[in-house]
C-alpha cells in the first residue's frame, strides 16, 4: 500500500547552510499515528515544519522529496502546493495560546475554518458547537463568545484540537501538543486526539520527547538525532528489541513507574559523543 505520507532524503538547512535536516526517510500510512521522538534540537519540529510547507523563514529544503497523497510536494507551484497542504494537513502547535488570535472571539476562529470549507454562517456557528461538545468543553455556547485570555491553557489547546479536526484534513501534525499543559490535563488531552483520530481515521505525526506518550499513543514511530533518522518500526518492536544503541539508551532512561527501585540511567556521553563525529563525517561527505 502507498503510504500517505513519504519522506525521502530531506536535508534542509538554516542560513547560513547549517544543515538542520541530513537524509531523513519517513513513512506514514493513512491512518497511522506515528511518533517522531529524540532529544530537543534533534530536528523533530523541522521535519514537521517540512512536512506542512511552514518552516521558519530562511530555513529551506535543499535535497529530497516530500510525497503526500501521490503527488511530490517540492516539485508543485507554490499556489498549487499551498492548496493541497492546506485543505489536507492542519496542526495543533505546542503552545495553544499562541495558536489562536488573541483578539478574535473563539466562534470567529473556528468559523474561518468550517466557512473555508464551504458552510454558511450558520452551518459553521452550528458544527462549532458540535466540535466544541465533542471536545468535552462544558458551555461551548458561552465559550465561542469568548477570547483565548479568557480560557485556560487546557481549553485553549482543547479548541486548537477541535479546529484540527474539524478541518477534515488526511494527516493532522501535533507538535508536543501537551508540553505546556499540567500533567493531569496533558493525560485528558492525550485521551482525546486518540479517541478523536480513531474516530475520524486521519493519519497523525506526533512530535514529542516522551516515550510514554509514544508508547501509549502511536503505531510506529521513528528516533531522530541531529536530522537523521537512527530508527523506525513498529512501536512494540522498537521497545522490546530497539536496533539502534540512541534508541536503547533513551529507553534505559525512561524512569519507571514499576520498578520504583531502579535508578536513571542517562545516555552515556560516549554514545552522543559518537553520534555527533558520525554527524560531521556525513556531512563531510554531503558536502564532497
């Protein structure tokens, strides 16, 4: 089967020629989620950027191609490229509040979305509604009056969630969704993009650090150090026999809930030490 989404031998860089991103390799099937884990600054968030058309400014896709629903993203005319990412892929960023506009009430927001696609006024304030329940937010009729200052954190990324979905999109990107949000709100919202994208059977690229989450919520996924891609399988396989020493070491350094006995373990120096002289030597031979 064709997978929805394939990624093959992206490099991007930042100015400057930094790489950012060296060779990465991804698949993901139409209603698949699939984890993209490693360390901060590993080139996670840039993949996902990549993946959507909205890396930062400057930062650029130099070498591979991205395949999304058939057709090679790289290769369309910017108006054509925005057109499919833009009715087929929609993001819920990590900060909530910094996704929605402070100065538009929540209905306005949400209305843009469903009105793009093609409802009427009303049709849109009615499905807001029905999105707003179905993302368990008590009074949605009292919170589409309000503004995102007004809204806790937890129901802000609540709303972005419910955009997100209400797009109808074919892959949705969460981008450490919960990181901003208290633990016992992260575990309810966690539980509610599962249960929204089994419902709906959108593909999901989840971005995050926490190989719990990866453990409880994805189907494959894939480690990432320095823009490259160290690992990828099944979740279950990865955990039980990882292939790759960066995957095994971030595994030992999971704390763990039932063994309370056990110390941390953190990922030996000499291990990221080698990981990094690997590094320059591939892009030494990138740049020959």
């Amino acid at each position: 089967m064709t997978p929805l989404l394939r990624v093959e031998q992206v490099r991007a860089a930042l100015p400057g020629g930094r790489p950012v991103l060296r060779g990465v390799d991804l698949a993901v099937a139409a209603g698949e989620v699939h984890g993209l884990v490693g360390e901060s600054g590993g080139g996670k968030t840039m993949l996902a950027r990549a993946v959507a058309g909205v890396l930062p400014e400057g930062v650029r896709v130099t070498a591979g191609r991205i395949g999304f629903a058939g057709q090679d993203v790289l290769a369309l005319p910017p108006r054509s490229r925005r057109a499919l990412l833009g009715h087929s892929i929609a993001m819920i960023l990590q900060n909530p509040s910094a996704a929605l506009n402070p100065v538009l009430r929540v209905e306005r927001q949400l209305a843009e979305v469903l009105r793009a696609q093609g409802r009427s006024r009303a049709e849109a304030r009615d499905t807001a509604l029905d999105w707003l329940e179905r993302v368990q937010i008590r009074d949605p009729a009292r919170v589409l009056g309000q503004y995102p200052h007004e809204l806790s954190g937890g129901m802000c990324q609540r709303i972005v969630i419910a955009m997100a979905f209400a797009c109808q999109p074919q892959l949705i990107i969460a981008d450490e969704p919960t990181t901003a949000l208290d633990v016992t709100v992260q575990l309810e919202v966690l539980r509610l993009i599962r249960q929204l994208q089994r419902e709906s059977g959108v593909a999901v690229l989840f971005v995050t650090h926490d190989l719990g989450v990866v453990a409880k919520l994805c189907d494959r996924m894939s480690v990432l150090f320095a823009g490259r891609v160290l690992e990828c399988g099944s979740v279950a396989e990865v955990f039980a026999r990882p292939a790759h020493a960066y995957t095994a070491a971030l595994l030992a350094a999971m704390p763990r809930y039932d063994e309370p006995e056990r110390g941390l373990h953190p990922v030996p120096t000499a291990l990221v030490e080698q990981l990094w002289a690997d590094t320059a030597e591939a892009d030494r031979a990138a740049a020959a």
